[in-house]
C-alpha cells in the first residue's frame, strides 16, 4: 500500500525514521541537518543530448533575521488512560496494551531483544555507559533536532513543542541514546579485539620485468594473443634482465631500493597522475598476512629468514620474474609498530562506521542471531487502570480451599 505524504507528515517521518540498529528519532533528525553531497553518476549513466536537464532542488526557506521561540502551545489534558488522540478519537492504554499483546510484543520486542544482546556483549567486553555520557548525548541530540527543524521550517522551535508534536518521550529519549552509546562502545571495543596485528603478517619488497601484458587493453578491444615462439622469447629475455639486475645488486653497483625504482615493472598512476605501486617505494609492498600473494612468490618470501635477505635466484610468477627481499617479519616489528598499526586498523573502520552507520545494524543483528531466543506468542499484558492510570495485576486463579481439619471424638 502506498501513502502519499503531506509536507508536515512527510517531515514528522523524516524526524522519526528509524536508524538500521535503532529507531533513533533524535540521530535521525541530527543526520537530516549535515548537508548532503550530491550522488556521483554511474559509469554509463550521463544523460543523453537532448534529455531534459534534472530540477533544481526547491530553495530551503531561510529563517528570519531575528528568530523568536514561539509561545508553547497549552498541552491537552487527557485522561489517564488515553495515550494519544486523533481527531477526538481517543487510542486507549488498553487498546495499545492490546495491541502490543495480539502482536506479541512486536515490532517493540525486536527493539528490547538488540538492546540485551548488546548489554550481554559489552558486559562480556568490560564495556559500560556513565550516566554524564547519556546527559551529554541528549543535550547533544536535542540540540541538533532544534537546529534541523528550525532549517526546515524557519523558526526556533523549542525541544519541548518538538517532542510533543512527534510524542516522544524523555524516558524514550534516554533509554535509545543509552543503548545506541553502549552499542558504538561495544562495536569499538570489538574491532579493538578484532582488528589484524601484524604478528601473522610479512613485509616483503620485490622486483619485477614481466613476461605477461600488465596493462589492460582499451575497452571494446580484444588483446591479441602471443604465439608460442613469441612467448618464449618475451620469457627469455625477462628472465635474461632479472639475472642482469641482481648481479648489479649483489655487486654493489646499485642498491635493491634503487633498483626496484629503475627497473621494476609494478607501477601504476593514480587519478592525479602520481606513479603509485611498489616500485615508487623502493619495492616495498607492505605488511600481509599469508594467501595474499602468488603461490610461487609467497612461497619464496616466507622462507627468507632475517631482514635484508634476497632471494638467490629470481622467482617465476604468473606475472613474471620476481627478485624478492624480506623487509621485516610481524612478529619481530618494533611495540610502536605494532601498536599504529592496530590502531591504523582501528580508525580505518570506525571511519567506515561513521560513513555507514549500517555497519553498526549488522553487527547487532549478528549478536541476535548468535543468541538464543525464545518467544512467547501469547504473552500475558496486565490491564491499566482507567481511573488511576496504575497497571493492575494479572487476575490469579483463588487457592483452592482445604477442607477444614475433623476434631477428633471426644472419647
């Protein structure tokens, strides 16, 4: 079924859209103030000569001079058991607790679920949520739902109109940002964890004269295919040029750094035009755990033993002839090696994390699927008071009564 939304309702689900852990109303409504970069064009999908140009987005009203806070509205008073009301029509506590009771405590019941398996995953981590960061966080998220309303509409609308107009509660507000903080903790606390160390990794440099094409053919051409003749000879004389090189090198004429920056074949440009790959880099290729690499050439770099070892013959891949050096073992790099690079690792994915929050969703989602969960499909809800507005308790079933005790004869 599709609804076609007004302006203000439109805007009233923009606020409340749910984030993909939690139904986040105020870090929704913060994301909706950030300005947006416009969508980069598909490969292939430039519009066609003639096509109409795309609509200028409609200018957003710009807020007057001298923003005044509106005087609040008086709230309605409504009975105790009336959660909202429609047009006069009143939705009662029984109707929601109802309701929440034929759904089986669904869709709210998925929300408590993520929210204990994060609590259970950051008690296992040693990770806790201090009551000052929950304040700061709502003070911060208010803030901004102020500041993305006021872009919207014009005018400096107070939180407490905001919440009113949208029904969202303190003790919702609070209970979100405090699961949703526990969560990023936790996230954070497990790529700590989680993330590569350099303990199972090698840094290896490397030489290369190919003896395949490493550039690929333009698009829409077919790249043709060297004879056997032909590849015998290419395979001959590249093998012919490693052999050359190293003796250079193990001469002294010229340094492996050096060398990798004179003859090695594995450079590339990057968009600016500047020559990226190995060979700008003296050959370097980086720390990399094992399977990273051809068989052959992995082989080879893993059985040199110290730092500054090369490869005595040159090592046939399917790219070409390699001279290999073993720059440094993992497990033998120096602590504060070690340590930037975990937290290199570290930062890369928690600036992944604040680019899609849905990696944080899809961590959650993994913790639900390792628990164990049961449900209850009919689960009992107990009644509120019309009057009171106390929830009374579940009817209990009256104790069957004893029969009383015979008095024994008297003799």
């Amino acid at each position: 079924m599709s609804l076609t939304l007004s302006p203000r309702s439109r805007q009233a689900r923009a606020t409340t859209a749910a984030t993909a852990l939690l139904p986040l109303v105020l870090c929704a409504a913060a994301s909706a103030a950030a300005p947006q970069q416009a969508a980069k064009p598909k490969p292939g999908t430039a519009p066609k000569p003639g096509a109409a140009s795309a609509q200028k987005p409609a200018a957003t009203p710009k807020p007057s001079a001298n923003p005044t806070i509106p005087a609040a509205a008086p709230p309605v008073k409504l009975p105790a058991n009336v959660v909202a009301q429609v047009n006069g029509q009143n939705i009662t506590t029984d109707q929601l607790l109802a309701t929440l009771q034929a759904f089986a405590g669904r869709p709210l019941l998925q929300s408590l679920i993520q929210a204990a398996a994060v609590e259970q995953e950051a008690k296992k981590l040693g990770v806790t949520v201090t009551q000052a960061e929950v304040a700061a966080e709502i003070k911060k998220q208010k803030e901004a739902a102020v500041e993305a309303n006021k872009m919207n509409t014009g005018t400096m609308t107070p939180w407490s109109q905001i919440a009113a107009r949208e029904g969202v509660s303190d003790g919702y507000i609070e209970w979100n940002l405090r699961t949703s903080l526990l969560a990023r903790k936790t996230f954070a606390k497990y790529i700590e964890k989680n993330v590569p160390t350099l303990d199972n990794q090698i840094n290896l440099a490397h030489i290369l004269i190919p003896t395949v094409d490493l550039t690929p053919p333009p698009p829409g051409t077919t790249p043709k295919t060297p004879t056997p003749e032909e590849e015998k000879a290419r395979d001959e004389q590249a093998l012919k040029k490693i052999n050359e090189i190293r003796e250079e090198i193990e001469s002294g004429k010229i340094s492996f750094e050096d060398a990798a920056k004179k003859y090695s074949a594995d450079r590339t440009q990057d968009s600016q035009g500047q020559e990226v790959g190995s060979a700008a880099n003296g050959g370097v290729l980086g720390y990399a755990p094992q399977g990273a690499y051809d068989p052959a050439f992995e082989m080879a770099g893993w059985k040199l033993e110290k730092p500054g070892d090369i490869t005595k013959t040159p090592i046939r891949s399917r790219f070409g002839y390699h001279l290999i050096k073993l720059v440094q073992r993992g497990k033998d790099a120096p602590a504060a090696e070690k340590a930037a690079y975990k937290q290199q690792q570290i930062d890369q994915q928690m600036q992944q994390l604040q680019q899609n929050p849905q990696i944080l969703g899809q961590y959650i989602n993994s913790l639900v699927q390792q628990a164990k969960v049961n449900y209850n499909l009919s689960p009992q809800i107990a009644p509120v008071s019309a009057s009171t507005g106390a929830t009374k308790p579940a009817a209990s079933k009256p104790a069957a009564s004893k029969p009383a005790a015979k008095k024994p004869a008297k003799p």
